[in-house]
C-alpha cells in the first residue's frame, strides 16, 4: 500500500464532509487536479505552500483506490508527485489529523507510514 497525503485547511474539509465531495482548493481548481504528497514530499509542500497557515489538517489516502485517475508527474526537480484527476469523497481518507505549528513556526506532522 502506498500511503499519499493532502494538507488542506479545516474549514474545506468540513465543506467537503458535509457535501459529500472534496473538488479540490483553489490551487487543485486552478491546476485541474487534486495536490497530493508523498510521505516524503509532505513536510516541503507545507513549508513550500503553507507557511505559517494555521487550522489545517493532514488526510491520508492509500493511493491504489484512485486506479487511473492518478498520475504520477513530475514537479519540483523533477521529482514525481500525485495528482488526481477526479474528485474523492472525504470518508476515502484512511485518517485525517491536525497539522498544529510548532513554536518556530514549522508544521508538526504525525507519523506518516501508519
């Protein structure tokens, strides 16, 4: 099983439980797919794209229950990050947790191969 996160902020996620069907932020919107992170990737996507956000939540997805509507491709150097091209609904997440900051202002993530 390959484990593949979303950072998303508290007030889409609940949109998204209470309609059903997450669409995506206005990021995934504006790129026509879903951001998602590997376990690897996920501590520079928050620093990268979330700085200082408070209220965010990290969801974790067993990437092999999207089938084809994920692509592999290839983004910061090169690296290949996952993209779903469809939406989900939010009950497909295998956990959701806080994403608090810490003191200095970095994320603090929980362990991401559980």
């Amino acid at each position: 099983m390959t484990l593949i996160f979303k950072i998303v902020p508290k007030t889409l996620w609940q949109e998204a439980v209470e309609r059903g069907v997450f669409e995506g932020a206005p990021v995934d919107l504006a790129d026509g797919y879903i951001h998602f992170s590997t376990g690897e990737q996920a501590r520079e996507t928050a620093a990268k794209h979330f700085a200082g956000q408070t209220d965010l939540l990290l969801a974790a997805f067993e990437a092999e229950r999207f089938g084809e509507a994920l692509k592999w491709e290839p983004s910061r150097g090169g690296a290949l990050f996952p993209h779903l091209y469809d939406t989900f609904e939010p009950g497909a997440a295998l956990w959701v947790r806080d994403l608090p900051l810490s003191a200095e202002g970095a994320h603090l993530f929980p362990e991401l191969d559980q």
